[in-house]
C-alpha cells in the first residue's frame, strides 16, 4: 500500500494503463508539458513521450472529435476536458455521437474511450467552472458514469474504464485533488458498476457520490456520537451502471434514505434513486426519502457563499435528525 | 342518502369504522345499528339514519375516516337507485398532500381492497409472505392508521401488519410522537410466539445453567439505557427531606382514606404533587435537549417507573399532572401501577412522558442514582423513608427528635442545565414537602 494523493492517483492510473496497452493514448488542454492545470498528469509526458501524451488546442469539439475518431480507429483514447462545466461546448459529439455510435452501426463500431474532466466545486471558480455535470451524462443513454471519492478508486476506477470497450465519463472532483488516501501497489484495476458500502448502521441508509462521500461519512461520525443515531453510508462511485442491488438492500435494512448530492436539486441522480427506491422498495420504508442538494441556482464565487450553498456535514446532520424525528 | 362519520365527540376529529353489520345489498331498518364505529377515547354503535337498501359501502372496517365522510350509502325507501359516486368518495380526505394522513389513509385502503397488488416489493431478506400478493394480503387489507389516533403508519409497518396479520392498534410505539416502527411491528409479534419464548425462559440448556436469553423488555430496557447512558452526561445531586408533616397527615388520614379510595394513601402522591408545582418554577428540566435548543413542555407528564418483579421496568405516565389534585395524582398513580402489574397498560399510558419518577425506596435503598429517561432530561430517585434522628432548631437551644427522613435523588442531562438549576429545584421540592400546607389539600378532597 501506497499513500497518494487523489491527483497523483489520476497520474498513477493513466500511467498504469499507458503501460500496459500500447493502444491507449492520452490528450488534452496543458496535460502533457505543462503536467495538466491541476497538476494530475505530472510526469506522463516525460515518460510515455510526445505520440502517446499529447497537448491540445483549446477546442473541446476537436478533442472529444479527435478521441472519437481514434477510438473508432483501434486507439484506447483518455481525452480531458478541464473543466466539467465546458463538456456543453462539445456536448454534441458525447451525446448524438459517441454516446450512439454503438447503436447505430449495430454494434459494429464501438468506442473504447474515456473523458476525463474535473467536476464540482469548493475552489471558488465561480459559477461557469463549478458545476457537478455528472447528471448530464447519467441521462444520455449509451455513457458509463463514474466518479470516484478516493485516490484508490480514482486509479482503480480509471483503469476499468480505460478497459471499458464503451464510452466512460470520468468524473474527478477537483476539490478532492489534494486529499490522501491509501492506493494498493503494482497493478489495480477496480469493477464499474459496484457501490462501496463504508459504514454500517441500522438507522438510515446515506447514500452520497464524489466529495459528499466525505461529508456524509462526517455526518454519520456526529450523528451517532452526539445523537444516537447510526448511520449506514453508501458511496454510490459509478451512476451508470447504477448499483441499485447494494442501495436497495441497504435501504430495506435500515427503512429510510437519504441523498447526499453537489449537484442542483432539478433532476440529480438522488431523484433517480429515490424514485427506484419508491418503487422497488416501498414496503420496507419507515419514512419519506430525503435528498439533500445544492439549491436550484448558479454557485456563487464567494467562499462564504459556496460554502453554503454546497451540502455541509452539518447540514447533512440536520437533514437525517429531521428525518428520524 | 349517505351514511357519514357521525360527530363522536367535541374534540374528536375522525374515528375507525370496526365492523359492519350489513352487507351491500342487505334491507336497512330506520335505527337498526349499522357499524361500529372508534376512536381513542370511545367505541360506539352507530344506527341506520333512514330505511332502505344499503347500495355502497365506502369505507370499509378498519379504515379511519374524517368526521362528515362518507361511509356508506342506503338507497331510502322512495329514492332512485342513484349511480354511485365512485371512488371519489374519498374525496374530501383525499387531498393531494403525500404527507397528509388522511389522503393515505383512504387510498392506501383502497389498494389492497382492488387488488393484491400493493406489495409489490421482491422478497429480499424482509418477511418472506411479500411475493404473495395473493389471497394473505386481500384477506388481511393493509391498514393506515393504528386506529387509536396516533400519526400515520409508515410503508414497513402497514407491509408488516398485514403480512403477520398483527392489529396495529395493539402494538406501543416506540418512535417520534408515538409513531409505530418496523422494530416495534416485529417484537411485538416475536412476542406473540409462545413457543419461542416459553422455552427460553422456562428451560435454559442444561449444559450451561447459568445462561438466561433476554426477555423482550429486558432486551428493550438494555438498548434505551445504554443509549441514554452513552449520550446524556449524567450529574446526580440528592436533597434529604424531613417528611414529618406528611407523615403525621398519612397516619390522620390514612385510614379514612383507604377506606374511601381502597388504596394506601402513600408519600408518592405527595412527591408527585411537589414535583409538578417545583417543575413550573423551573420548566428546563420538564423538557427534551434537541442538540441546538431546549424544547420546553407546557405538560408535566410525569412517568412512574414500575417494576415487574424482576421481568422488567415500565414507565406508564400520567398525563397532564400539573393540573391533578393531590388526591387525583394518587388514583392515577395507583391506576397507572395496578395496570401495570396486571399487564393491561395501553401504549398510550407510557407515551409523551416528560419528566420521571422512580420509587427505590420501595426496596430500602438510602440513595440511587438513575439514568436520565431520554430524551427526558432529569429523573428522580425516591429513596427509602426511615426514622432518623434529626436536628431541631430552636430559640431555646438546638434538640433531637426523631423523624421520617428520605434522600430525593435527581439525576440530570448536564447538556441542557447545570447543577445550580438542578440544585435550586431540589431545595424547592423539599421545601415544598416539608411546608406546604398538604392538609388543605386533603381536605378540598371534600370528604374524610
């Protein structure tokens, strides 16, 4: 076991795959020389060299065009967006084209490629370079979603995508960039698909993704330490394929679920799972379905407001007490 | 003409219809009783308003109902058969609010009665009867209210309820406000199965005499205490009280008394009488610590933990004690405990307590220091009252003489008052016991 950090983890996981199949490439905007905006693709170019770790134009549109030709052509291309907000630049290729591709050449072309893009908020880049898009991609059919809260399951999660023979979405929170987490050593490919459950406990199930994860797992430490209240936790990792088996069993175990999202209110994945979870598993309910999520507006640059606007522990807290009482 | 849910009471805002004693399509005699009809303070028979047939049932037994809804409908004798108005029925109650009791309450009850359908969950590790949305579920029709009045039944317990063919309105809520849990759903009917209980009690394994399974209370008992142990900072302060004056007042009154009420005229009333009126001069310790505030509560709805001989402690509550009379906190008292030792308390007798009383004096202690009764927040302890000396101040010169003398124990949630509070509170109680003019309030009892 290794401690890294989360970018590191990014580094580490492309550099394991770039390694291990000749046919993966990588490329972006600054990733090569300069080592990417947020520093996680430090020392790719200097060890796979100029063919294999390529620095872009600032175009969206020909990055996730140039992936999509490579990938139908026998490449395995990670291509980044820096930001997750700018995926709506180049929104038309991921959705009507690449997300289809498969379809519509009845299975004859697929597309084994990845996007990586750092999502989310918490460093006060204001509204355009904050969002958690994720939703987008959950609701295009045809995308893998996935978005890892620890440096392990950024490297190992990375690396199933890499050998994911469909297009994957790859979510990193960039506010999660300088966190420390132990990553196991020599090779480490994760499973798309598989929740994590974290923390047991027969009260309620609090199910989170990305950087709520953190928010939820200090929720659940004050929850039962001050308030008797023990909370099972449930790190979502992918939204699609959605490991609805692991959300349903826990939910039916503990009768109550709580969402922990970044995204707006409008249409986020805990409106997805409470809807299966109003419907798959009713009759185990002691109580409503309680989503807590950024409000329906822009995110403010202003640390004092983000803060507020962005789910805190202490809000999460609040939310689950409520729910109990 | 319709038949709707007569007014039953001044404050009572709906009822549960329990049986029907016609059948669609039966004649109706003008006052002959049609239903039986209940609501947490009265079961009534209710009569036919008119002769005729009756055309519709609407509200089928075992569904609660607003007062004015529609339940039935009797074509009078002279009418035209007139088409049923139809599952609008329910319409008053129906209200698209989600969170509105009653709109579930109607619809929830209409499910089960169209089809078995309502169930629709995969059986995954809950109650394996949840496939068979079949004949158990149609004979047994979920119920959506526990038709005493308490809040609404969540999904898990109305599922539950129906599959182990359990009546909600049996089972004591163990959740927010009374609320009925999938816990509570499923200790109740563990502890329905004589079989598994009888022998666990009756027979341990030979092997290993020294091992006794939990009862249910215990088991029960043993969660809240090291629950409320783990959360509340316990602080134990204790007052020695002179109980001369009441003690002179039980051996006047005493006998009369008993005579009277057919009960012993003991110190707890008393004390129970003192608490209220020391609780209102400091209500934080009437009340519930909510981690940012201190719900404060207009009732003292005092607990009386009763043991049962070693089976178990349970705390039925009288409710409303700041506004009972001595005398009258003495009949609940003594109701409250006989109940319990025969085992006839409802689960309404042991909801909303806010402040407890705790008698281990009963067994001759000096002193105890009880876990605080969460999400109360204070509790007192009433030691063993004996003889002792005591000291008596005098102009003339300090004496001795020998009086009945009991240590008040309070334990307190140090999070929501501190020991000053708790001190202040217990000199009041004593003074109030040891000054109070208590023969007055014996005699506004009228008689003896």
């Amino acid at each position: 076991m290794a401690e890294l950090t989360y970018r590191e983890a990014v580094a580490a996981g492309i550099a394991q795959e770039l390694a291990r199949d000749e046919s993966v490439v990588f490329f972006g905007e600054d990733v090569a020389k300069a080592g990417g905006v947020f520093k996680t693709t430090v020392g790719l170019y200097d060890r796979f060299g100029p063919k294999r770790v390529r620095d872009c134009p600032i175009s969206e549109q020909a990055i996730l065009g140039a992936a999509m030709g490579a990938a139908m052509t026998g490449l395995k291309p990670i291509a980044e967006i820096m930001f997750s907000d700018f995926l709506a630049v180049c929104w038309d290729i991921v959705a009507n084209q690449i997300a289809k591709t498969r379809y519509m050449t009845n299975g004859q072309i697929s597309l084994p490629l990845v996007i990586r893009t750092a999502n989310g908020a918490g460093s006060r880049f204001g509204a355009q370079h904050s969002q958690s898009v994720e939703n987008w991609a959950m609701a295009v059919p045809g995308l893998k979603v996935v978005a890892p809260a620890f440096p392990a399951d950024v490297k190992g999660l990375l690396a199933a995508a890499v050998r994911d023979p469909d297009p994957v979405l790859f979510f990193e929170q960039k506010s999660l960039y300088s966190m420390k987490g132990e990553v196991p050593d020599g090779e480490h490919c994760d499973e798309l698909g598989k929740a994590r459950v974290l923390r047991e406990g027969k009260d309620c199930t609090i199910v989170a993704l990305a950087a709520m994860v953190h928010r939820a797992l200090g929720a659940a430490a004050i929850l039962e330490s001050e308030h008797g209240i023990a909370a099972t936790v449930v790190d979502l990792r992918s939204l699609v394929p959605l490991d609805t088996q692991t959300v349903l069993a826990e939910v039916a175990r503990t009768g109550r679920l709580i969402t922990v999202e970044e995204n707006p209110r409008l249409c986020g994945w805990g409106a997805e799972l409470a809807s299966i979870v109003a419907q798959e598993c009713f009759w185990d309910l002691e109580g409503p379905i309680v989503r807590v999520t950024t409000p329906h507006v822009p995110l403010a640059s202003a640390d004092l407001l983000e803060d507020h606007q962005v789910p805190s522990v202490d809000r999460v807290v609040r939310a689950v007490r409520e729910a109990l009482s | 003409m319709d038949v709707i849910m007569p007014q039953l009471g001044e404050t009572v805002a709906e009822g549960t219809v329990l049986k029907w004693y016609k059948q669609v399509g039966d004649a109706v005699r003008a006052d002959e009783t049609l239903f039986d009809v209940e609501t947490d303070k009265v079961s009534m028979e209710i009569p036919a308003p008119a002769a005729g047939v009756l055309t519709e049932i609407v509200v089928p037994e075992g569904v609660t109902a607003k007062v004015g809804a529609r339940l039935a409908v009797i074509r009078a004798a002279g009418e035209e058969a007139a088409p049923s108005a139809g599952p609008s029925a329910p319409a008053p109650t129906a209200a698209a609010q989600a969170s509105a009791g009653q709109a579930s309450t109607t619809q929830a009850s209409a499910a089960p009665a169209k089809s078995g359908a309502a169930p629709a969950s995969p059986a995954r590790g809950s109650a394996a009867a949840a496939q068979a949305s079949t004949a158990p579920a149609a004979a047994v029709p979920l119920r959506a209210r526990d038709g005493r009045g308490g809040p609404p039944l969540s999904p898990v317990v109305r599922r539950l309820c129906a599959e182990l063919e359990l009546d909600p309105g049996l089972i004591s809520g163990t959740g927010p406000g009374g609320r009925i849990t999938r816990e509570d759903v499923l200790l109740y009917a563990e502890s329905r199965r004589p079989a598994a209980s009888a022998p666990a009690a009756a027979r341990p394994p030979a092997a290993d005499a020294q091992t006794r399974p939990l009862t249910l209370v215990r088991r029960r008992t043993a969660e809240h205490m090291a629950r409320a142990w783990a959360t509340v900072p316990h602080v134990m302060q204790a007052v020695e009280v002179n109980f001369a004056a009441i003690g002179a007042l039980r051996r006047a009154h005493g006998p009369g008394w008993q005579a009277k009420e057919g009960f012993p005229l003991t110190f707890l009333p008393f004390i129970a009488r003192a608490v209220c009126l020391a609780l209102g001069k400091f209500p934080e310790l009437n009340s519930v610590f909510e981690g940012d505030a201190l719900r404060l509560n207009s009732r003292i709805n005092l607990g009386i933990a009763v043991d049962l001989q070693r089976e178990g402690l349970v705390v039925p509550v009288v409710k409303d004690a700041q506004a009972r009379s001595l005398a009258e906190l003495a009949r609940a008292i003594d109701d409250l405990s006989s109940r319990a030792r025969a085992g006839r308390l409802v689960p309404d007798d042991m909801s909303e307590g806010t402040y407890t009383l705790t008698n281990n004096g009963a067994f001759g202690t000096v002193i105890t220091a009880p876990i605080v009764n969460a999400p109360q927040v204070a509790i007192l302890s009433i030691d063993a009252i004996r003889k002792k000396p005591v000291v008596v101040e005098a102009a003339a010169g300090d004496g001795i003489a020998i009086a009945p003398v009991g240590m008040l124990v309070q334990s307190f949630d140090h999070r929501a008052v501190d020991g000053a509070c708790s001190a202040s509170f217990l000199t009041e109680l004593k003074s109030i016991l040891e000054t109070r003019a208590w023969q007055d309030e014996l005699r506004l009892e009228g008689s003896d």
